[in-house]
C-alpha cells in the first residue's frame, strides 16, 4: 500500500474510532485494522494525542476542561489579584485569559494569564504547570518574554504574571503589510536567539507560530508563553506526550485546535524535544516569506497527513527570486525525519545570518524581488518582499527609512 492510502485509511479509522468508545471502539479497531499493526499504532498515537491533548481535529477539547471553560468567571477591572490590579482583558483563549493589570508594589504593568480551573483539579497538570513555569522564571534574554511570578486566584485558578509587551503580533503584522526579505530574516534570527537560550536551559516551547511572537515598536522581537512550555528531562529517558497548538481564532470558551504548526512528531503524539521548535520556527519562516502555509487541507485531519506525508511547495513557487539558500534553510527546518533537521537552533541562526551578511554585500539584491504568477494573481502586483537590505542591528528590524 503507498504512503497516501495509507495515511487515508488512517484517517478514516481514527475519525470512525472517535465515535466510539470502550469495548465498541476496541472491536472496530480491530475489524478495520484487520492485524496492520502499524496501522493500529498510528491510529491509536492519534487518539492518545486527542485523549490527553484536546482535539486538533476541529471539534470541542478535552471535556472537563469544556465545562470548566463554559462557567470560568473573567476579572473585571479593579478586581485584585494578589498585588495585581486588573486593568482589562487584553486576550482569551483555550488555556485561559490574558489581563493588562498593575503591579501596585513595583508600578509596573503586566500581562497576568489566569489558567482554567481543571489545571489546578489535575494535581499532576499542576505539578508539571508550576514546574514549567519555575524554569521558564529563570530565562533571561532580549528576546523572551519574562515571567514574574506564578500563583492562585482566589478561586484557585493559577495564573502567571509576565512581561507586558506592547507591540504586535506577528499574525497581525503579516496581516497588515507584505514583509521584505530583511524583516524575515531579523525577526527569523531573534527567534531562534530567544529559543537558543531556552533550550540551552532545557526548555522546548512545543508552541512557535505568529500568534506567540511579538514585534516591539523599536523592532525587538519577544516569544510568549514559555510559562506553558515543557520542561526537557535532560538525563532521562522518559517520553511525554504534548499538546497541539490553539488555533489563532478560536471561540471564547471553546478550545479549537489546529495543526498548521505542528512537527510531524507532535502530531504522532510521541516525544518531542528541541527539534520540534526547529520545526516550527521553519514553518513561521515560509509562512513569512511566502505568505501561505507550506501545509494545507480542507480539514485539520487533512493538514496533519500533509505534515506527516507529503513535502512543502518551495518558497519559490509562490514568490519569484527566492534566495536558494533561504530555500535551503527552510527545507532542513522542515525535515520530516527529525534526525535529518537542524540538530540545534543556534546552527539554524548561524545560517540565517550568514544569508543575511551575503545579500547585504550582493549588489545584485537591489532590485525588488516579485511574487511569481500564482502570487501576483492572489495579491495583484502587491510585493512580497523588497530585497534591498537595510543594515540593520542584530536586535532591530526596523530602523528609520528602512522599512518602506
């Protein structure tokens, strides 16, 4: 059977298998694996992913933490939390809400993310929370956002007191303007600064994707959310299994998720560690240059055979004159086999930087560089990128008269 019918038959047993349960959902894995083990392995990583994850298959999460989310009370502004005032609700998602609130101690302002109360019912989850969370407190870089201090609500829930970053997304600033090939690579390179000293630390983020990358007004680049991180267990030989990504527009009180930024072994459900950063960082950086992602479906189902099977489109064919080395970066990131990837980001950065030093110095660079037929039929004669490269520092992307 080729690789294709395969991952078919696969997703047609896991969506059947999710209508069952028990004895039923065992008798029909049976009937319809009909003695493939690998087949069987690949549907039941699949349903354990669901099982512990929540759904990235486009359907409600886990079902207690559904209830708890329907009934979770948001702060009101005033309302304080420990010595932090609320301000007002600045973002809401899946695991939880995000607050503007004031430091009445310190004056300062801070991001205060209050979690779902089922994090603090699993003493497990709140073992591994509180964990993770301790680790994340002792990163200390330009390009990671801080976190203060971790603790209880009144009612229990945990929250994390973190940096309060002004600024835009990288969703919102894709959104708004075509990015120029100099902006992809300093925003690409801080990135994987910020995730050099993570992992240096022994911390995998599992989550990179626009919505946890903020760009400061003066260029600085700061990733989120390594307070929900998971801690590495250097010097063990325990597997973990992790939680997919929530979708960028997800409904208040309902957790959605999607695959689009998931490694291939985040989608399997089995162990992942710094390469799947990789992974993802490589997926932000098509998504920069090109304007699309490199793995689509109709259904989320469909996405995740797409990152398990098949290969990425090159940048080129979206976006004319694309730098072969850029290709070259991109398609190691996106290695299915692990293995084959960059082993470490700082390598990744390394390359990054070197593109960036060569088109600097390469005359040839001046002129623009247009999208290709099926770009310019999707954004008009818009410009995905401006090759001229500005010189810019190793921590800015933007400066004055650069950006155009």
């Amino acid at each position: 059977m080729s690789n294709p019918q395969r991952w078919q038959r696969v997703k047609e047993i896991f969506e059947g298998a999710l209508e069952r349960h028990g004895a039923e959902r065992e008798e029909f894995l049976e009937r319809c694996c009909d003695g493939d083990t690998d087949v069987r392995e690949e549907v039941e990583s699949l349903l354990r992913s669901y099982e512990v994850a929540g759904s990235f298959m486009e359907a409600p999460a886990v079902a207690h933490a559904a209830d708890d989310l329907a009934v979770e009370q948001k702060l009101t502004p005033g309302q304080r939390i420990k010595h932090y005032q609320i301000v007002n609700l600045i973002g809401e998602g899946g695991m939880g809400e995000v607050y503007l609130a004031t430091d009445t101690i310190l004056g300062r302002r801070v991001a205060l993310k209050v979690l779902p109360t089922f994090v603090s019912k699993d003493p497990e989850r709140l073992r591994r929370f509180t964990q993770e969370a301790r680790a994340a407190s002792r990163l200390s870089h330009p390009n990671v956002c801080v976190v203060h201090e971790i603790g209880e609500t009144d009612d229990g829930r945990p929250f994390i007191a973190m940096e309060y970053v002004e600024g835009m997304t990288l969703r919102q600033r894709m959104r708004n303007q075509a990015m120029k090939l100099g902006d992809v690579l300093d925003i690409a390179i801080q990135i994987a600064d910020g995730l050099t000293a993570a992992h240096e630390a022994g911390i995998v983020h599992r989550d990179i994707k626009p919505e946890n990358i903020i760009i400061r007004s003066e260029g600085y680049v700061k990733i989120l959310d390594f307070g929900l991180a998971k801690l590495t267990e250097r010097h063990k030989s325990a597997t973990t299994t992790t939680m997919p990504t929530l979708l960028f527009h997800s409904t208040p009180g309902v957790v959605i998720g999607t695959a689009a930024y998931m490694s291939p072994e985040q989608a399997r459900g089995v162990a992942v560690d710094e390469r799947t950063d990789i992974w993802g960082l490589g997926v932000v950086i098509y998504e920069m240059a090109s304007g699309r992602s490199p793995f689509t479906g109709e259904t989320a189902t469909d996405v995740v055979v797409a990152i398990v099977e098949r290969e990425q489109p090159p940048i080129s064919q979206h976006v004319d004159g694309t730098p072969p080395e850029l290709e070259r970066i991109v398609k190691k990131a996106l290695r299915k086999d692990r293995n084959e990837r960059y082993q470490i980001v700082k390598e990744l950065a390394i390359d990054l930087r070197s593109l960036r030093r060569e088109l600097e110095v390469n005359s040839t660079l001046e002129r623009s560089i247009m999208p290709g037929t099926k770009a310019r039929q999707r954004w008009k004669t818009e410009s995905v990128f401006t090759a001229k490269i500005c010189r810019h520092s190793s921590n800015s992307i933007s400066r004055k008269g650069c950006i155009g």
